[in-house]
C-alpha cells in the first residue's frame, strides 16, 4: 500500500471508530489540514516550572488554607506538575495588612467575622471594585503557605501591600515571608496593577509611571534593607506596556523577571463577552506579546503572565465555567511558551467562575474545566518547542497546532486543539522520521458550553486531583505519517515514539 493510500483508509478507520466511541453527529461538516513537525528547528524551551495558579492575598487570612494538612487540594496542585509557581497577590493584597507575632490577639467574635468573611469571599473571586474589606496576615499563615509549597513542590510568588501599606510593615513582612520559604521564594512583588491605582481609588487621578516608579523604588530599598537577599519582579501591571517597557529599562538589574497581567474578556456583565468571543484570536494578547518582545530584547529578562484567566472581575457564568475555558486556556499556555514567555499562573479560588480549583477547606474541591486545560499541557511535559507547521486549515480557522520534542524520552508529541464549533477535522501527520507508534490523548466533552462533563484521555478528574489515562487510543504509523479525527470543539495530545 503507498502513502496516499494508506492515509485515505486511516481516515475512513479512526473516524468511523471514533463516531462510535463519542457519539460524533454526522451531518458536522469534516474539512482536512495537515500538520508537518520539525523537530531540527527548535523554538522556545518549555520549564518544568511554566505552568502556575494565583490566588487572592486574602486567602491568607484562612490559615488552614493554604497548609499541607490541606491534602486535598495539595494533591490537585501537585496533579498539574510536581514543580509549578503559586502566587498569592491579586486586588487584595492592596488591603492585607501584616501582623506580626506579639501583636494583639483578635476577639472569639473577631475571628468569627473573619472566617465569614473568608468564606463569604470564597463564593464570588474579587470583582475589583475599589477598596476591599481589610485582611490580616499572620505568621500563622505564612508558616503554613511555607508547609504548603513544601508539600506541593511548588514555588512561590508573595505579593506585598504598597497600595495602602507602608515600606517599613513590608520590609517586617518580607523579611517573616523570606525566612520561612528560603529558596522557595523566587520573587516578591511590591503591588498589583498599579498602573490601575488611580482608577480604584488608591491614588489621584494623575497618578503616572514616574511617581509609581518612585515609589516601587523606596519600597524596595527598605525590603533590601532588611532581607538583602531579597528577590523581586514586577511591573505586575493590568496591561500596559507603556509602563511595562519603562520599567524593564528602568529596573532590569533589580527584578529576577518581568510580570504583567493577561484577561482575554470582561466585564462579565457585557452581552458581547461569549464563548465564541473567547476562542477568537485576540488582538490585545497581539499587543501584550509585542510588550514582552520589547522588553526581552531591551532587558533580557524573563516574562511571566503572573495573572490571566478568560474573564475579569471573577469570571462569568456560562463562559468562564464551561469547557471551552479549558481549550482556551490550553491554547494560551502554548501561545505564550511560543512567544518567549516563561510561565503563567491562572487566577481563582473560592467559587469564582473562572477558579480552575474550586470549593474551600469545608465544603472540599472539585476540578473546573479550565483545569483539564492545564492538565493536557501537564501531560504533555516539559521540552522543546518545534516548528508545527499547519496547512489547509481555511475551512477551520480556529484550529491551532504545536509541537514539542522531549530528547530524554526520544519522543515527539503534538498538541492539536479544535476550537471551531462547528467543523471536525481530519488531520494528517508528517512527522519528517520514522515514527514507530503514536498515542492520542483527548480532552472531551459533549458540548463547548458543557460545565461538569469534562474528561481527558476518557477519565474525569476526581478527589484531591486523581486520574488516570483510561482509554488507550493508538494510531497507525506508516513512515512517519499519520491521521486523526479531531471533533469539533475539542483536543487531543498525540506522543510519536521511536519505531
């Protein structure tokens, strides 16, 4: 049998089998692409390290939160990757204030107010409007952030208050923080969307870059002051280059990286803020890769989406709770290793509709679709970027591809993620060598606007973050060729392994 022949019939068999399997609707249009792997030309390295979660400074205020006796969610974190970056920071932090050992103890009613307002919190992320109820950080809670890290394998991202706070509680703070995690800390930022200040309420209209840089400048002084081994990053803007690019110039020998934030829609309360807005390319993601290659060329210095999910103010129903956040956020995570990024942490906890965990220390937690986004690129792995070329594609637009080489392991694996409603596609492989076998991992489920029916390779994800590959899906490969039917709105992760 040639080549040709032998694609046409391994089209005809997996998508017939593949019908069968998942109940594929018939009368949905199949076009056909192609997709050829280089694995000679390499693009961007993809650390271990990349993937990452943010959570509101808040949360500190519930102790037993963020600790290792919180096994449950210590095991949904460690299922996204045994090392990855948490951050705590977010709109909050601009409202915690720290309270250091010896300081007065808060009255039995005190602390019941605040674990209400904890849990009360839990159920709608921080919309980011203005001030915030106040939070207190102890050492406590700290201490147990170290227990949790530790735990996970994770490191640390800390978030400090310049908005209301003072550079002298800071330097108290952070000297507590960097005591406790040592080199489980890998930065501190000074603040969170400064460059949205004077739109909050935390300073004058006129606030600019120059009179922020001034003051990040005095906080870090006095923190360097107390903890000379202090690492930092920042500008951790909203989305501003014109303050991003001053301040790598500016700063690029005081920060350990670069920080900016990334929400491809909002508010929520828009009507034009959809699904079929979300999967779109966005032209503001354009602009914010064009920041970042500006400053890596100008400072050399890493760039991390330190918070991004797909709506602001919390996330909106329908949208960000749906699987299709779980194919956008996939996609995003390889956008942005391609464009030079070096990770990204997705903002949540409590109930928020974007939350990729969600659910509090009481009620237990349970796996978003958006978390079966980041658990494809957690199995895909660490690696190598290659050249993923896609043809043919006109007739789905929305279909994205990337490929990635692993050298210990002498594999090949491609990533190919379906974001059109409407279109299956039949996808052929060129992996340019001799490929032996190839295994399919897909990410499913009935509908683009589903919320609870999410599974990948044919299994749901369950307590504290168990799964496991159900389905052993193989496809044929015939001189490093092969094909695959790829539904409409879903992924699939495909692993070529050395003949």
């Amino acid at each position: 049998m040639d080549r040709r022949a032998f694609l046409r019939s391994s089209v005809l068999a997996s998508g017939a089998v593949l019908a069968g399997r998942m109940g594929i609707a018939q009368a949905t249009p199949s076009v056909s692409a192609q997709l050829k792997l280089n694995r000679r030309k390499r693009g961007n390295p993809i650390a271990m390290d990349f993937t990452g979660l943010s959570y509101e400074s808040a949360q500190l205020s519930q102790p037993d939160f963020f600790s290792a006796s919180n096994a449950e969610l210590v095991g949904y974190v460690r299922r996204l990757g045994a090392n990855g970056v948490l951050r705590i920071g977010g709109n909050s932090s601009e409202y915690c204030s720290w309270a250091p050992e010896g300081a007065p103890a808060q009255s039995a009613t005190a602390q019941n107010q605040a674990q209400a307002n904890v849990i009360s919190d839990a159920l709608g992320s921080d919309k980011g409007h203005h001030s915030l109820p106040k939070k207190t950080i102890t050492p406590e809670a700290v201490r147990n952030l170290g227990t949790f890290v530790e735990a996970t394998g994770w490191k640390l991202i800390y978030g400090l208050n310049m908005g209301t706070g003072t550079a002298e509680a800071a330097a108290d703070e952070a000297a507590f923080v960097m005591g406790t995690m040592g080199d489980r800390l890998i930065a501190f930022q000074l603040c969170n969307e400064p460059d949205l200040f004077s739109r909050n309420g935390l300073r004058s209209p006129d606030y600019n870059y120059a009179q922020f840089a001034q003051e990040w400048q005095t906080f870090y002084a006095a923190i360097k002051r107390r903890v000379p081994n202090a690492p930092f990053a920042g500008p951790d803007t909203a989305f501003n280059n014109e303050w991003l690019v001053p301040f790598a110039k500016q700063f690029k020998s005081e920060v350990a990286f670069l920080s900016q934030h990334y929400y491809a829609e909002g508010p929520p309360t828009d009507p034009w803020m959809t699904i079929e807005r979300l999967l779109k390319p966005n032209p503001k993601l354009k602009l914010e890769f064009e920041g970042m290659a500006e400053t890596q060329a100008e400072s050399h210095l890493p760039f991390r989406l330190a918070e991004t999910n797909s709506c602001y103010q919390g996330g909106k129903q329908g949208v960000s709770d749906t699987f299709a956040s779980a194919l956008w956020g996939a996609d995003l995570m390889y956008q942005l290793a391609a464009a030079g990024g070096v990770g990204i942490n997705f903002h949540g906890g409590g109930y928020g509709w974007y939350t990729p965990i969600a659910g509090t220390v009481e009620n237990g937690f349970t796996a978003r679709p958006i978390y079966y986004g980041m658990l494809l690129f957690a199995e895909a792995g660490a690696g190598h970027l290659i050249e993923a070329k896609l043809q043919g594609q006109g007739a789905a637009p929305l279909l994205t591809a990337y490929g990635l080489v692993n050298d210990a392991q002498d594999s090949v694996t491609a990533v190919v993620i379906n974001k059109n409603a409407d279109v299956n596609v039949r996808l052929g492989f060129d992996t340019g060598e001799r490929a032996g076998s190839a295994r399919v991992l897909r990410l499913v489920a009935p509908r683009l606007d589903d919320t609870q029916d999410v599974t990948l390779g044919a299994n749901p994800v369950g307590g504290s973050g168990a799964w496991s590959d159900e389905r052993d899906e193989e496809l044929p490969v015939r001189d490093g060729t092969a094909m695959l039917d790829l539904p409409a709105g879903s992924a699939a992760l495909v692993t070529f392994r050395a003949g």
